[in-house]
C-alpha cells in the first residue's frame, strides 16, 4: 500500500494547534550532526522545549564521531534563539552498531542496512524520550536528501506505540528545510562531512570518488 502522506502538512496542523492553545510541549530531537540540526533547531525552538541526543554509533572513526559532537554543541551555543536546548551526548560504542548489521555489510547504501541503523536510533531516542517523560521525540534525519522519510515515519510511529509516546512526524527537507540548512551552515561555518558517517558509505563516497577520476 502506497503511503501518500504529507508529513509537511502534518506536522503543520500540530505546530498550529500548539500555538493556538499556547503550549510548549517537550521534544527530545534525535541529532545525526550539526548542519543538519541547524534548521531544525530554528525551525522547531519555536514551538517546543527541545534536548538534543546526539546518538550515532554508525559513525566511524571515533574522531569523526566526537568531531561531529562538538559542531553540534557549538552550534547550539551560537545560534540565538536556543539558550534552552540542552545537549546529550551519548557515549562512543561502535560495536553496538556492527553486532546488530551484522550479515547486512554488504547491503547496497539505502537499504536495509539502513533501515537497521535508523531503528537502532530512532529506539535510543524513544527510549529516552519514555524515561525522561518528554511529550514527543524525533529524528533530524529526514532533512537529508538521501534519507526516506516514510522509512523513517514509520519506524518512529511503530516504536512510539510499542512505548506508548509520541512520534513527531516530520519531513524537515520540506519547505526548502535542506537548503536553509546548507545556508546556516555557511553562516556558522559548520564541519560538513562528506559521507554519512559509517565505514561503508565512506567506502562507497571514496570508491565513486575514484570512479569520477
């Protein structure tokens, strides 16, 4: 069954009913890295108390990792407007990402490897979203061009009934969301990385590369 939604237009209807009502609900935002959290972080600051989890044990190596982690901190203390977000960084386990694609490295970029990793985040996130009694959670992965945001919409739907939470549907490369990012990034001369973040889409980004000479 195709899925026709328009996560746009819904995540509209909830942004207008929480400004009519006059509510600030809590987010726990799921974050992949800097560029890609700076507009969702101006964008959804507006309308919700927001901590960022910066969980991505696919990254490799563990430099890129921590590199990845300081741009993000360093962007939420710049950027105006977000004096209040408050930052996790979840600890560096790159064996927890190997053990569960295990079988799958071989699988083309985009497939289900990745669906792998975006549950493996998506879980973390709810799960702290559940613990810390957060209203809503959320990925800022769907701002990428290369990210499927039904894959990803239905994965954080499937998890948030499995604990009883709310997913915050989104599509943030909407409403030009990827190319605001790409400007904020310029305007704060964010680290953008190249490739993904794990060893094969590394390899693959340094194979085509090659291909291309």
């Amino acid at each position: 069954m195709t899925d026709n939604r328009n996560y746009q237009k819904e995540l509209d209807k909830i942004l207008e009913k929480l400004s009519k009502e006059n509510k600030r609900p809590t987010l726990l935002l799921h974050s992949c890295c800097a560029p890609c959290s700076s507009y969702c972080l101006w964008y959804l600051s507006r309308y919700f108390d927001i901590t960022v989890l910066f969980y991505n044990p696919n990254i490799s190596p563990e430099s890129e990792y921590f590199l990845r982690a300081e741009e993000l901190e360093r962007l939420i203390k710049e950027m105006p407007g977000l004096e209040n977000v408050r930052l996790i960084v979840e600890k560096y386990d790159h064996k927890e990402f190997l053990e569960k694609i295990k079988g799958h490295e071989k699988d083309p970029e985009r497939g289900e490897r990745c669906t792998i990793c975006y549950e493996m985040r998506l879980r973390k996130a709810a799960e702290y979203a559940k613990v810390g009694g957060y209203e809503y959670f959320t990925t800022t992965l769907s701002i990428s061009p290369y990210k499927d945001a039904r894959r990803l919409v239905s994965l954080g739907e499937k998890i948030a009934d499995e604990l009883g939470i709310k997913y915050l549907v989104s599509d943030f490369k909407k409403k030009e969301g990827y190319k605001k990012s790409i400007e904020f990034s310029e305007e704060y001369s964010l680290y953008r990385q190249d490739y993904c973040g794990c060893i094969f889409s590394k390899t693959e980004k340094e194979n085509i590369d090659k291909y291309k000479k």
